[in-house]
C-alpha cells in the first residue's frame, strides 16, 4: 500500500497566471491522504476560487511542467517537486 501523508511542493506561476494570482508561486501542501497527482494539486488551487478557479478550469489552456520537464495533470508528485503553471504561448 502506498503510503499517502501530506507533502509539498513549489508552484511557479507564469505570464498571466502570474498577473491573475498576483504572485510568482508559492509552496503548496497537498492535504493528507490525497493521492499525489498534479490533478489533486489542481483541485486544491481551483478549490480557492476567484482567480484560481476560472484561469484553472478544466477545459482553459495552460501548460504544466514538474522539474522543468512538461507533464500531464495525471502525473504523480514528489515532496519537494517544483511545478510550473503557464499559458502556451509565452513570448519573448
């Protein structure tokens, strides 16, 4: 059996997600048993509302990295993990 205590992880926010939550990131807890996806992370974040709700839907197009490599939101976390949330197009 997995074991499924709390862990955390650093959320970076970009380009208009950054504007929108008005913050670089953050370090996120993930609640105690929960399974540790970057869906349950998802969840957590839209469970806040306003802002995090709607730039998170499902359906809203942003990009997901965990560790600087891309991810989808089914991917498992690890304690300590950073993860990036973005628009897909960023510019520059």
């Amino acid at each position: 059996m997995r074991d499924q205590t709390a862990l955390s992880v650093r959320v970076v926010y970009l380009a208009r997600l950054r504007e929108s939550f008005a913050s670089p990131g953050e370090t996120v807890r993930l609640p105690d048993g929960s399974e540790p996806t970057i869906d349950r992370l998802l969840e957590a974040l839209r469970a806040r509302g306003g802002a995090y709700a709607a730039e998170l839907a499902p359906g809203r197009a942003f990009r997901i990295a965990v560790n600087h490599e891309m991810a989808k939101p089914s991917d498992p976390l690890r304690d300590g993990d950073e993860v990036a949330l973005f628009p897909p197009v960023t510019g520059g």
